[in-house]
C-alpha cells in the first residue's frame, strides 16, 4: 500500500505520539509499504515533507500545523494514496481529511491525545464540553477512528464517535531491559546500591499530575530518606518544579540507549497522570523490571495485574494511589513483581501493532468504490494553445510552483509567455531567486523537447531587458515584442503584453518603478495578513485590490487600457486582442473587438486557454484543480468500465448462465 501519514509531531520529538508514529511507519516500511509522512518539524529526511507551524502559547513544545489544503491536493493528484491516517487534530490535520474526502481518499484519523481533558489542568474547565465538540467534529468527517485503549474507544464510542477501531501500542523489549542497569548513573544521583530511586517519565507539564507526584513522593520520603527522585523530559513547568524542589533531579529529555538506562537503573516508575489515552511510559518502565505504581485506566487497565507485575488502584482515588506508592518501596526487594511486569510485555511487539494497522486500513480502502481508488497517471488536458503572463519569476510572491503544476496538467501545440514571466526589476532590487523559479524555466524547455510544443515569449515591461535581442528564434522559442494568433476557426487575435498603453510606465518609469515597490509592500503585508486569515481558517484576501478598489482613477485606468487596446487590435485588423500586464483576467466584448486579459500568478492565478474548436477560456487555478479531479475520475471510470477485461467478464457470465440453462434441461 502507498499510506500517508500526516501529524503534528514526528521523531526527533520526544513523545508518545512521536514515538508512536516513528515506530508504526518504520514497521510499515520493514514489510514493504510506501511510507510518506507530512509533519510539522523544522527538518526532513527522505520520505517526508514539513509543513508550516507555531508553537502554542506557553508550551513551546507543542507545534500546531497550519492548514495546507491546496498544497495537500497538489500532492496526492500527483502521487495518489491508497490510504491517509491523520495523527493530530491540528488545522494541518483538518485540511488533510477535508482535503482526503474531497479527492475520496480513504482517511484514517488517530486520537492520540486527550486534550479536552488537558483543559482541567489548565483552568479551563468550561471549555471542555466544546473541545470535544470540536474533536467529535473533525473525526466525524474521517473514514475511520483509531484509539489506543479500550477505555478511549469505550469513551469515544459514548460520546457518539462512529467507526471507532482499537490500535494498541508495543514495546521494544530488546532495547528497554533490566540489563541496562548502572551503578555508575544511580551514583550521580547520591543513590547507593541499596536506595529506592523513583523515576518520573514524561512531558513536565501541569496535565501529567506532577503537583501529586510530588507530594506522593514527599510521604515516601518520609518512610525511605535515602530515596532519590529523578525525573526525565521537558515541559512548560519544569523550571518552576525545579525551583520549589531541589532534591529533586531533572535530568531533561533522554532518548534510545540512554533513556532505557535511565529507566533500568530506578527502582519504582511513578505513573500519576489521569489524562492519557495510553501511556507508553507504563509499558518502557515495566519491560525495564521496574515496580509500577499507576491508575488502572488505559495502559494500566490492559497490562497491569495489581500486586501480580504493578501496583494500581482505581482513577481519581489519590488516597489509594498514596497507599500503593508506600507499597511500592516494599516491592523493591520481591523480585517476582518486577520479573513478572517484563514477561507481560514478551509478545507486546510492534510487529503485531502493525499488523493491526495494515488490517484497518484495508478494511477501510475496501468500503470505497473501486473507481476511487489509487490513478497511476495523469491525464493531461488537450488545448490548442495556453496563454500565461505576469509570473514575475525572481520575486518573493511568484506562485512558480502553481505555474509548474498548470504546465505539467496540459498538453498543447503553443504556449504565449505574454510578458513579465521574469522580474528584472525584483531581481534588480536584491530579490532573491528560488529552485521553483528555475524550475518553471526548465519545465517549459521539456515540453519544447518532448512534446514539440511551440514557445512564444513576449517580452513585459518588468523582463524589458529583452528588448536588446528583438525579435529573436531558436530552437522552437521565439522572443517578440507582440504577435499575431490565428485560431482553429480563422479568427485573428493580437497577442501583446500591453504595458505600451499604460503611459505610467511608457513615458515615465521612475513612477512606475515606485509603483512596482509600493506594489510590493503590499504584497508583503498581504503576506502577514494572510498568514492570520490562514490560521482562521479564511480564505485570501488581496489587499491590492482592495486599494485599487477604492481608488477611482485606478478603476478609470483599467477602462482606458481596454479601450486603447481595442483601437489597436482594430488598426492591426484582428477579432480580438490577448494581453495582460494590468493583473485582471478578462474575457470580454469591448464593443466589436474579443478582449482577454490572462491575469497573473501573484494574487489571482489566472490563464487562458485556447480550446482545440478555437473557442477561448479564462480559467483559475483552483478551478483548474476542481477539472483535472473530474478529468481524473471519469477516465478512470471509463477505463474501469469500458476495458477489453470488464467486457470478457460480462461474455464469461454470460456463457455461465447459458451453460446453466443447458444442465438443467
């Protein structure tokens, strides 16, 4: 299966989460799926790709993923998955399933995290309710709910979650052992051989339950002052725990080997918290023989037996938990418990969890029609002739990436690059040239070689350095400071970008070069001002068009351009005239003459294309999107249902029954 995982939190992350996921794709790969996870971390390594994120307020720990819906799609149009499981209710994780249902991908979502539950430990009680609301929300638009324990699946299936599935967690008991024991660590600690060494495992923050830890620790003190007490991770109060107790070893985040020893080398693993939907800590503390004290819910409720491999009592009792910590310090010299807490997870592999999975997952991909599953190809949309202008490749807001996946999608005799593909003037300025800049370039010169598509470059006021060369052709590209476009049907159409009927910028530049900054200002305004609206979940707002909008003489301008324009294509003899450089897309009847405007790939990501009757279209990029997923399915379903397979199928049922007719008779 090709499987995506998109989440908020990957490895490195120390977390359950994180290491969660980290072990199920390795475990997917290892028996021969196609892994790609989406993720919120600073970097990537094969197989992956990083999203755009911020840290929660107060808890730096925690990346939020902001919503990527357009870039999710591009994604799986290219590369199709046969299943996606969304790990986080991030608005990442949001758009991912939106994005998954609107392709008719099947989607899995995880619950991982109790986070309504969270909001208790942080005063905000009265938020619970909608917070579950909200997670009842998003895993209701999901194919499929993956939960970690019975009790979460218990508790999701009460609060009216729907097709809610368990998936259990392992523990690698090779590398979590008591072997890894050290005397040498437990005497960094001030512990000698035969002290109690207590050892806390997790984000140190207020939902964990660390202000009871404490004061269960303090009691035990009490019966055993020698006892140490480390604890291991990071959070938003750890700085202040280690203030008020400095008895106390914070040891930070451990990982691997050194995590495993720090495990093996306590005694007791102190499990207090009444929030987790699993808690992996339980299982790494007693595959390293150590006396579990814990709430029997989740992990607890499924691998500890009470005084047979842990300690627990029921959740919420603090007075019970108090009782079985002092057991504990007992437990410390009956080797059986802790030999028992070990043999219980032998067979709590990751292998089975994966298996688990995989056997979800399928379940999952077979609820959904044949005709919507995984397209190996693309089909291309056949044009006549594509027209692009305004791509201002070199400056920061160019969508070059847009501009490939338009190119990639269509298959067609001519392309016009109808002025301003390349800004001179940005690049003149100090902007900075990308790879997906480059890219286009190089997309451009494949179809010139592979598809024998013809190259029209017409030259803008912003790449007006071609000037120099007019005209010139090589190879199957010519350069042009305007041309003559015959359609299919006859009809003759100016092809110009049309900066030489905006007096700004004909007789006086330096004002147009103040413009063009001033346009760029905006932009990057626009730019932070979106990224707001993103996180809202809103759509994009051009602060540009607003401004002009309510300019008057800006709207003035734009019919004076079409109306110059108009006299032109009537004194060159044409039906119509194509042309950009203002970044309105047009199309439009300006008295006797066809005026098309190609827009631009700054703000409204608009082209024209020049169907194979001669009939012409201003299309958008989203719109764009929304037609080649059409296009898609109904070649599949035409493939699915048309093919020399499906038909010697039907001749095969046929001849059966005739068959059957002639048995019985």
């Amino acid at each position: 299966m090709r499987i995506e995982f998109v989440t908020d939190t990957f490895p490195p992350d120390v977390n359950g989460v994180a290491m969660t996921l980290g072990r199920l794709t390795q475990c997917l790969k290892d028996r021969g799926h196609y892994v790609h996870v989406i993720h919120t971390g600073e970097k990537s390594s094969d197989g992956q790709t990083t999203k755009q994120s911020v840290s929660l307020p107060g808890y730096k720990e925690v990346r939020v993923g902001l919503p990527s819906p357009i870039k999710l799609r591009k994604r799986w149009k290219r590369k199709r998955p046969d299943a996606i499981y969304v790990a986080t209710e991030s608005p990442l994780g949001v758009s991912a399933i939106k994005a998954a249902r609107e392709m008719s991908i099947p989607v899995a979502a995880g619950f991982h995290t109790n986070f309504h539950q969270y909001l208790n430990k942080y005063k905000l009680g009265n938020m619970e309710k909608p917070a579950m609301g909200y997670l009842k929300h998003v895993h209701s638009k999901a194919d499929m709910t993956m939960a970690p324990s019975h009790d979460a699946v218990s508790m999701l299936e009460e609060e009216g979650f729907s097709n809610v599935r368990l998936l259990g967690r392992g523990v690698d008991t090779n590398l979590f052992c008591p072997s890894k024991r050290s005397e040498e660590l437990r005497a960094s600690w001030g512990a000698a051989e035969q002290d109690p060494v207590i050892i806390l495992v997790g984000r140190v923050a207020a939902e964990k339950n660390l202000a009871f830890a404490m004061t269960v620790v303090a009691a035990m003190r009490k019966k055993a002052p020698s006892l140490q007490l480390v604890v291991v991770g990071d959070g938003p109060v750890k700085e202040e725990l280690a203030r008020q107790y400095d008895n106390v070893h914070f040891v930070g985040v451990r990982k691997g080997e050194e995590l495993a020893q720090h495990y093996a080398s306590a005694d007791i693993l102190l499990f207090p918290s009444e929030t987790e939907t699993f808690g992996n800590v339980l299982l790494e503390g007693m595959a390293s023989g150590l006396v579990s004290v814990s709430y029997a819910y989740a992990a607890s409720a499924i691998h500890v037996k009470d005084r047979y491999n842990g300690l627990s009592c029921e959740i919420g009792d603090e007075e019970a938990y108090l009782e079985k910590a002092l057991l504990s310090l007992e437990y410390i010299t009956h080797p059986e418990l802790r030999f028992e807490a070990r043999q219980s997870l032998k067979s709590q592999d990751w292998q089975s969890v994966t298996a688990a999975f995989e056997k979800h997952l399928e379940e999952m991909i077979q609820l959904k029609p044949v005709t919507q599953r995984r397209v190996q190809k693309r089909r291309k949309i056949e044009l006549r002739s594509l027209f692009l202008s305004d791509i201002h490749l070199g400056s920061a807001d160019s969508k070059a990436r847009e501009v490939v996946e338009v190119l990639k999608s269509v298959k067609c005799d001519r392309i016009y690059l109808n002025g301003d593909i390349i800004d001179g003037w940005a690049l003149k300025r100090g902007a900075k040239w990308k790879k997906a800049h480059t890219k286009v370039l190089r997309v451009l010169l494949k179809k010139m070689e592979k598809e024998a598509t013809e190259l029209i470059y017409l030259r803008g006021n912003h790449d007006d350095f071609l000037e120099r060369i007019l005209p010139f052709d090589i190879g199957g590209m010519q350069i042009v400071k305007d041309c003559v476009h015959t359609t299919q049907n006859g009809r003759r159409y100016l092809v110009v970008h049309g900066d030489g009927f905006d007096s700004v910028s004909t007789n006086h530049k330096w004002i147009a070069g103040v413009g063009a900054v001033g346009y760029d200002f905006l932009l990057r305004v626009n730019r932070f001002y979106n990224f707001y609206r993103k996180w809202r979940g809103k759509e994009y707002f051009s602060l540009s068009k607003a401004v002009k909008a309510k300019v008057k003489s800006a709207v003035s301008f734009v019919d004076n351009y079409e109306e110059k324009l108009q006299g032109l294509a009537r004194q060159r003899k044409c039906h119509g005239i194509i042309c950009g450089h203002i970044h309105t897309p047009a199309d439009k009847m300006v008295g006797e003459i066809h005026y098309l405007n190609s827009g631009d790939w700054v703000e409204t990501l608009s082209c024209i294309f020049e169907h194979q009757d001669g009939s012409f279209e201003v299309v958008q990029y989203e719109e764009l999107l929304q037609r080649l997923e059409i296009h898609e399915n109904v070649e599949e379903n035409l493939d699915l249902e048309e093919s020399p397979f499906s038909i010697l199928t039907e001749k095969v049922d046929l001849l059966e029954k005739e068959a059957g007719k002639l048995a019985v008779n």
